[in-house]
C-alpha cells in the first residue's frame, strides 16, 4: 500500500512536489530511482546506496525470477530485507527484457532512436516475428539467457513472481513495443498490454502498490487512448514506458500527450529515462519518479559526472590530476579522495575505481534532483 501526497503543484509547468508514502519509508518526489537490477547496486553495499541519499530503488523481475528465484527471495523474507534495503523498492513486471530479448536483440536499438544513429532503416510490421522471442496471447515464450531452457512469462506469472520478490511498488507486465514500430503494429501490441493489464489488476493478491504502464509508442493517438485506459483501471500509479520518439522534443510531446488523462493523485514513474538533461523536461511534465542506469553504468566505466560536465577519469592527464572529481560535491569520494588516485586505480582495472565513482555518481545525481525540487518549492520552474 501506498499513500501519495502533492505538497505542491507549480504554477510555471505541470511539476509537482510529492511525499510517497510506503511501508519501507517516505520518497520526497520528484526522485530518481537507481537501478538495482539485481537486487543490488553493482559495487555498492546497500550502506552505501543510502549514503548517496537515494531513497527508491528499482530491480528486475525478469533477472531475480532466474537468479536466485522469486521464491528463494521470497523465504529470505522479501527483497528489502533480502537486499538489507531500508528503503522503498519497486520491480519491473519483466515486460522490457521482453523486448530486450526480442527485437531488441535482432536489430540492437535501444528505446530512443538518436542514442543508435543509422538504424532509421529498419521496421517493425504487423506480423514481424522476433526470432528469439514468441508473443501469445497468454504471454511471452523465450529462452534463458542463461542456459537456452524454454521459459515462459505472462502477466499472471509476473505478478506471481513479483508478489514473491515483495518489493512495495510493483508494475503490470506489457510488451515494450520496439522504437520502430508502425502505428499498426504498435496498435495491435497496444490491446494486448491493456488485455494483460486488466489480468495483472485482477490477479494481484498483495496489498503491494501496482504501477499500470502507458505504452502506446511514439503516436498520438495510441498514447491518449493508452493513458485513457490504464486510468481507468484499479492501479496505485503510473509508468509511463516504451518508444519515446527521436529525440527530447519528442519524448516531450508524447508527455504532454499523456499526462493531462491521469489522475492528478497517484504517481507518475517513467520507466528507463534520465539523463541529466532529461530530468527537468520530464519533471515539468508532471513525472514524479523515473529511473536511470546512466549514473552507475557509466562510472563502472570511468565516467564521471560533474557540475562542469562528464570527466573520463581513464584519461593520462587526470593521472597528475590533484583535484577531487568535483570540487562543489559534498560525497565521501570527493571529500577523501582526488583525480590522480582514481584515475590510477581505473587505469589498473582495480574495482575500488568503480566503487569510488560509482557512489559520487549517484549522490550527484540524487543532488541534481533534490536541486530541482528546490526550484520547484521556490516556484522557478
Ligand atoms: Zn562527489
């Protein structure tokens, strides 16, 4: 169960301030949501993660249902406890590994087209099959990623699993429809999410929070009828998922085409967005939480994120560096440590480098929002 609060609406765009209230503990939003896919945040202790002043995490169904098993967490006694987070936490419904899997896989494009330059020229059609993935009306049958073993996951199976792995906000499983869909295909995909919608709702037994997810692709019409429906039905909150479009002004329109349909008193998440220069777009559109593999997935590779812009600490001349990543940042990384041993230690393939920027990385991230939860509290956006 939860309990969302609007604090404040502002009067310059459609954001708002919200406390969301969960049994593991209250989310000031608008927040971003680290990415702990499987049930950790690579590198960190969980500690750490609350050092960085995250206060929601984010796993996956999908990966946590093959390894350990929903069931194992569920006798461990739930994922918070699991994961030893005294924070809220969330699961995806397994809908976008899907995807991944699918015609992700075939034709490697992520869900915003500019991120893969080059690849306008391929379609997904009505009647496209996806070679490693086949879509019925009862599910999703695939093979592990693992193993090659058949599986097998539908919206009643992702419920099932995500009741056993016992996060407080969970979401209704759908087909993440690929960026290049024609409005044909993307319609057709449209009602069979909105099908599996309605059993996830039916089928949920917990008094966990169910997210419904607005899909619906780049087209207008598709995401007003989208958003309409998934209103409609007896969910907690929104995700808001799938094709946004080519570019910010896209993903911007297709906002501003879906929000005005929901209810202004649950909870608005955009699932797998947030580059820093997304954040205050989709925050002006009225998006409470929404979350980002971008902080922790790019230190892991040397990148860190600053009030001066990104550094690639693996270069030679933050080697005699002796500056800390950001003078302005108030993380146990910039206040102990400076470039010089950083960059050495990524240089070196040592894995305290990842965890170094890891945790600057996030704490800025988590700094960069409750910057603009500030903007909001003093009306300048
Ligand atoms: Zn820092």
């Amino acid at each position: 169960m939860i309990d969302f609060k609007i604090l404040k609406k502002s009067k310059k765009s459609w954001a708002r301030l919200g406390l969301l209230k969960t049994p593991h503990g209250v989310v000031e939003t608008p927040a971003l949501v680290p990415v702990a896919t499987k049930a950790v945040i690579k590198t960190l202790t969980s500690e750490e993660v609350r050092a960085t002043n995250t206060q929601l995490t984010i796993s996956n169904t999908f990966h946590l249902h093959l390894k350990p098993g929903d069931k194992i967490v569920k006798k461990a006694g739930g994922i918070n406890e699991f994961m030893k987070a005294d924070w809220p936490t969330m699961t995806d419904s397994g809908g976008f590994q899907v995807f991944s899997l699918g015609f992700g896989q075939d034709m490697q494009v992520g869900k915003i087209l500019k991120y893969f330059p080059g690849k306008t020229d391929v379609v997904v059609e009505t009647g496209s099959k996806s070679k490693s993935v086949k879509i019925t009306e009862e599910g999703v049958h695939f093979r592990s990623p693992f193993d090659g073993s058949k599986l097998f996951i539908g919206p009643k199976e992702s419920i099932k699993f995500q009741e056993n792995i016992g996060a407080d906000i969970i979401y209704a499983f759908d087909e993440c429809t690929p960026p290049l869909s024609t409005i044909d295909y993307a319609a057709k995909s449209l009602e069979l999410t909105h099908r599996w919608a309605k059993i996830c709702v039916d089928s949920k037994k917990t008094n966990q929070a169910l997210y419904g997810i607005v899909q619906g692709s780049r087209y207008q019409p598709l995401r007003e009828k989208a958003s309409k429906y998934i209103d409609s039905l007896d969910v907690a909150g929104y995700g808001i998922g799938g094709d946004l479009g080519e570019s910010r002004d896209s993903m911007d329109d297709i906002l501003s085409w879906v929000i005005p349909n929901l209810q202004d008193g649950r909870p608005r998440h955009m699932l797998g967005i947030g580059y820093l220069e997304d954040m205050e777009i989709i925050i002006k559109r009225g998006i409470d939480t929404f979350d980002c593999t971008v902080p922790t997935h790019f230190a892991r590779r040397g990148i860190a994120f600053t009030s001066k812009g990104k550094l690639d600490l693996k270069k030679t001349r933050f080697l005699t560096d002796k500056n800390p990543i950001d003078k302005s940042c108030l993380c146990n990384t910039c206040q102990v440590y400076k470039r010089n041993y950083i960059s050495h230690l990524f240089r070196g393939d040592e894995i305290t480098a990842m965890r170094l920027v890891t945790f600057h990385n996030l704490f800025y991230f988590n700094k960069v929002v409750a910057d603009i939860r500030q903007k909001i509290k003093d009306g300048k956006i």
